[in-house]
C-alpha cells in the first residue's frame, strides 16, 4: 500500500483456540484431560473443523448397517411372499441411498451454533442444528462441553465471551507492536 509491505494476520481456528484459552481458565485441571488434550491436539494442527467435518459425518452416515438389514429383510419378505403366492414384489435398495455430508463451512457455521446456546434462535444448517451439534460435542469433548453448556445456562451465549478473550490478545498484540516499533502503521478490519 503505497509502496508498504502489508502483511495479514490471520488467526486459525480462532474460536475453537479461544475456547481451549476460556475452558482452562475455568478449570486448569483441564490439561490433564484425555479429551481436552484430543481437542487441544486439533485446534493447534489447524485441523480442528477438518476432523470435526470427519466426526459428524461419519455419525450421520453410520446408518449404513441399518441400511444393508433393511434390504436384507425386504429381499426375505419379497421371497417368502413369491413362494405363497407366485407374485413379484417390487424391492426399494436403500443400500443406494446417497451418503449425508456436511461441508466445512457448515461444520462451522453449527460450530457457531453451538457457542451460541439459544436453542429458539438457533438456525438449521443443512437441516441440523443445536441438538445436533451439541450431542456431538459431549460425545467427543465431554470436560469442555461441561463447561460451555453451564455457561451458556447462566451466562448466555458463549460467543460473546470468546469474542472478548480474542479481541483482548489482538489489543495486546497491537500494544506490544506500537510499543516496540512506534513507527509501525497497522490496519484492521
């Protein structure tokens, strides 16, 4: 910019780094925690919404099974009914039936959902929404989910509260910058 070098500052994974930040605030003995430790692991490998996407995609399509018996029995029933009565019976294969997949963006758009803990405002994504998600998340990190769904029955949506951890580190960030290079010109947005 006018002959400047700019350079971005992008933090990863920011909202699940906050929440690792404010759950061990709340409870330090966290850092011991098996889970926790899981969590921790994908928020700083950057692929924290990458293995989430992984986690509840293989959730929404762990029906196969139940697919494969279902056709199993109807192919039974269609025979036992051709043997009685010599006539076909049309069978429906939902064996074909297309897997569910959750984008991305959509993981971390019901990650949004989740910190927001209004089951009344909650939005749908993809036709899943707080329930979902927050099934999920007590299933795989149960010491934080402990914490995130009794702070949002007594605080509210959590959201605001990660959004406050985040802004204080970037002021800091940008204190400490102005501090040891006074001539240096930062833009936010």
């Amino acid at each position: 910019l006018s002959g400047e070098a700019i350079k971005e500052l992008d933090i990863h994974n920011s909202f699940p780094v906050m929440l690792a930040v404010y759950t061990i605030q709340q409870n330090p003995g966290l850092k011991e925690d098996h889970d926790f430790i899981k969590y921790c692991t994908w928020v700083k490998s950057g692929k924290f919404y990458n293995n989430l996407v992984e986690v509840l995609n293989r959730y929404l399509n762990s029906d196969t099974t139940t697919r494969e018996k279902k056709y199993q029995k109807s192919l039974a029933k269609a025979r036992k009914h051709y043997e009685d009565t010599g006539e076909k019976l049309k069978i429906i294969d939902f064996r074909d039936t297309p897997k569910r997949k959750l984008t991305r963006k959509a993981v971390k758009e019901l990650f949004q959902v989740y910190l927001n803990g209004d089951k009344k405002r909650s939005p749908l994504v993809k036709g899943y929404g707080d329930t979902f998600i927050r099934k999920q998340m007590k299933q795989y990190f149960p010491c934080l989910d402990e914490i995130v769904s009794n702070d949002i029955s007594n605080k509210g949506m959590i959201y605001y509260i990660l959004s406050e951890i985040e802004t204080r580190f970037i002021i800091g960030i940008v204190d400490e910058l102005y501090s040891n290079y006074p001539d240096i010109r930062i833009l936010t947005c």
